[in-house]
C-alpha cells in the first residue's frame, strides 16, 4: 500500500509541475555564516559555515525545485525563463553542501551545470564523486561515472608541472594558487593564457590551446634571474704629470737688455756733458752760453751717474738671476715616478740578528 501510495503521489506531482505558473518558486535565504556582517570585514580570514544538516536539506529541495522549473520552461522552449531558475538551483546546492556533508549533492549540481553549460564546472563536481571513498550511493556513483564520460568530450585536461614549487600560477589574470596545484586544469576549448611568477625567477608566460576531449601535460621551467656581477675595472693608471716647463729666461732678457740700455744712455748723457764742460771752461764762450752749458752739462752728469747706477744695479740683478736661480733650475735632475703617480721611495728594513755569543741589528733593503 505505502508504494502505491507513493507512485499516486508522484503521479499527481507530474501534471503539477507541467502546469507551473510562472511565478518564482521562492527559496528561503541561507542564514549568514557567523562572523560575517553588512558592514566590511575587518581583513581577518572569515570562519567556516557551521554545519545544519537540516537547513541543508531544506536548501535540497529548493534547488531541487528550482531545477523542474527550470526544465518545466526548457520544455516549453522559453530558454531566457529557464536559466535563472538554473542559476538559482546553482546556488541553493552550493549552499546545501556548504552547510551538510552530502557528497552526492555534487553529482545534482553537476547536472544543472551541465544545463547551463559549464562544463568545466560540471566535470569538477563530477570527478568529487566518482572519487570520493565513502558517502556516494551506489545508482549515483553510477551515474556520475557515465555523465563524466560524456562530460570528457566537451572539455579540455591540462597537467601542468611546475618549477620551482611555490610558484604563482595566474589563468588569464585570475590567481590559481601556488605550484605544484591540486589537481589538472579542466577548461572549456578555447585558448588561455597561463602566468606564472616567483620570487628570485624570471616571470614567464605561456599560451594554452584547449580542445574538446583533449589531455595534455606541460612542464614548466622558470628561469633564475641573471646577477650580473661585474669584475672590478682594472684602476687606470693615473696620468703622467707633464715635465716642469724649463725656467724662464725672460728675468735674463729684462735684466740685461735694462743694464745694456741704461750704459747706452750713461754714454750719450756722458759725452753730452763733457761736451758741455767744454763750453763752459772755453775762453770763447760769452758768460750766458758758459751759465747755460754749467746747467745743463750739470743735468746730464746727473742723468748718466743714474743710468751708470740702474746698469750695475740690473746687471747685478741679471747675474743673480742667472746663476741662483737659471742655472739651478737646469741643473735639478727629474723627479722619478713609479706607475701608481707615487714617488719612489727607498725601502730599508731594521732586522734583529742574534747569535750564540752576539747580537744586535742589521739593516736590508732597496734603494
């Protein structure tokens, strides 16, 4: 009687569910996980949902709902109505694993992704059950085994090995973890860019084309960063000091052209005034012209008595000049110098000598 009664109710259920209007079926909101709030989270890593089985259950059969409505507007060829009620039973499944331990809640989930054409997100739920150890019915385990079989051929695997470990792996700019990651990347066909970066390597880059029903692996090799570390430039030698410029002559010029011009005008002015003493001691010469000649003959003795003193005093001058300092400038060796710019310098080192019946020091060295 009681499976009589239950096939009656299912019988019913059916023409009920082809006749749903077109209103909502209205799922009760999931409560928030503790230690959420409105307001932003203060950074700390929010805490995992608290386990309620029966508010799971209650999320089931939600989504459950959800999914007939959903098909009750497939049938009726009404798509656009269709994929909210499936985007709706998408969440309400994931609510319910979140907050139970169903693990055959997957395998449903699985299903209303594959409707909705995720079918890389369809093969992940999958491989969960067929691969879980315990808590799968066996019809489901079943099930899920063929529905990834046909999931297979609508998606690409993509193993990646990665070096160093603890790389950063980014799929088309979105973070995936760290190297080495859990398990193969499943992807729609399509072409993906995969980054890959860590800390001390060069970040690389590579392109992923993925076809339906194809496998592949690739290995990933990370380059170390190159330190350059240039050798030590060879010190130049520092350039040769040019030779001191010989010594000037021009004191010699200026000195002895000065006492050779002074003796020139001391023998004009001289002869000039014996001239002019000769007028004046001349019988001939009237009293003016003698006046005249004392006057000036007196001007030019004075005149070339100055010249004859500037000549001793510049030849004295040029003598010096010549020797004391023309001459010793000549006669100064150059200063040698070694390759560093330095001055040679003689080394003398003071050694102790000790012998059984003396002592005392002896000194070694370069000069």
């Amino acid at each position: 009687m009681l499976v009589i009664g239950i096939a009656a109710s299912l019988a019913l259920a059916g023409p009920v569910l082809a006749q749903a209007p077109d209103d909502e079926i209205q799922m009760d909101p999931a409560p928030a996980e503790p230690g959420s709030g409105s307001g932003s989270g203060s950074g700390s890593d929010a805490q995992a949902p608290v386990k309620d089985p029966k508010l799971a259950k209650k999320l089931l059969y939600a989504a459950q709902q959800l999914v007939m409505k959903g098909d009750y507007y497939t049938r009726a060829k009404r798509p656009d109505d269709a994929k909210p009620q499936y985007d709706q039973a998408v969440v309400a499944f994931q609510k319910s694993i979140e907050l139970g331990d169903d693990v055959n809640v997957y395998f449903e989930l699985a299903l209303v992704e594959d409707k909705l054409g995720k079918f890389d997100e369809a093969t992940k739920h999958l491989r969960v059950v067929t691969t879980a150890t315990a808590g799968v019915r066996p019809d489901v385990a079943k099930k899920a085994t063929a529905k990834l079989d046909e999931e297979s051929a609508k998606i690409g695997i993509v193993t990646l090995t990665i070096n160093p470990e603890g790389a950063t792996v980014s799929l088309n700019g979105v973070e995936l973890g760290k190297a080495p990651l859990p398990g193969p990347l499943i992807l729609l066909p399509g072409t993906y860019t995969v980054a890959f970066q860590a800390e001390g390597f060069q970040p690389k880059e590579a392109e992923l084309k993925v076809e339906a029903g194809s496998e592949s692996e690739r290995t990933i090799e990370l380059e170390p960063v190159k330190i350059v570390i240039e050798p030590p430039k060879p010190r130049e030698p520092e350039p040769e000091p040019p030779p001191p410029p010989p010594p000037s002559k021009l004191p010699l010029y200026v000195g002895g052209g000065t006492a050779l011009g002074c003796v020139a005008v001391a023998s004009v002015t001289g002869l000039m005034a014996l001239t002019r003493h000769g007028t004046f001691v001349s019988k001939d010469a009237t009293a003016s012209e003698r006046a005249d000649a004392k006057s000036s003959g007196r001007l030019l003795a004075h005149v070339t008595d100055g010249m004859l003193l500037g000549a001793v005093a510049a030849g004295g001058f040029t003598t010096y000049w010549y020797f004391f300092k023309y001459k010793k400038a000549l006669a100064k060796p150059p200063t040698e110098k070694n390759g560093a710019g330095k001055l040679d310098l003689s080394k003398l080192d003071v050694i102790p000598w000790v012998q059984p019946d003396a002592g005392g020091v002896f000194a070694a060295g370069s000069f």
